[in-house]
C-alpha cells in the first residue's frame, strides 16, 4: 500500500504518513496514532515483553548476583580481617546463597532503591 493510500485511509496527508513511519522508526511513535492505523489496515496493535532468555535462569541469574553482591560485602571484612576464602569456596557460598535467594520475595529488588506501593 503506497503512503498516499495509507493517508487516506487514516485521513492525513502523504507527508504525515512519512513522519508518521519515521517516528516508528526512531520508537517514538505514539500508540493512539499506531492504534488508529492500525485500524486503517484492519489490524490489531498487540504489545509484549519477549524474555532474552527462559524465566528459570533469569532467576537463577539474579539470585547469583545479589549472592555475590553479599558475599563480596562478607569478603571485603575477611579480608580486612585477615581472614580470606579460596575460589572455589567462593563460588561454593554463591551458589548455596543463590538457592536460597531464588524463593525470597525481594529477589528483584535493589539496594537503596525507593520502593513504589
């Protein structure tokens, strides 16, 4: 469908289906004016969020970082402390830490970050 068409289904000029198709482009397209031409063309706007990666690891992936993240507050007092843990162990504590974050309610939540109710 050339843009003159287009226009005219959704009763704009050619020029403003061009700006129309730059703003989608650049993502900054609004979504009444994506809805109404989507109405043009008998279609549907369907709008979701695909995960990079399956929702498992995804939380076995943020579990292991906030463990790590404690540990290494944990680790830097040893080592002050003169007292330090092989590698392995390390990973060992993260991993042992990480299963038990994985059911915590706060699984996603940040430190020091404001939390919206």
């Amino acid at each position: 469908m050339s843009g003159a068409e287009l226009g005219a289904r959704l009763g704009i000029s050619q020029q403003a289906v061009h700006l129309l198709e730059q703003s989608e482009q650049r993502g900054t397209v609004k979504w009444d004016t994506l809805r109404r031409a989507a109405d043009a063309l008998d279609c549907d706007v369907v709008y979701f969020l695909l995960p990079r990666r399956p929702l498992e690891e995804a939380v076995r992936a943020q579990a292991r970082r906030k463990a790590a993240q404690h540990l290494a507050r944990v680790s830097h007092q040893s080592r002050l402390e003169d007292q330090t843990v092989a590698d392995d162990e390390a990973a060992a504590q993260i991993e042992e830490l990480a299963a038990r974050l994985i059911d915590r309610r706060d699984l996603w939540s940040e430190p020091g970050a404001r939390q919206v109710r």
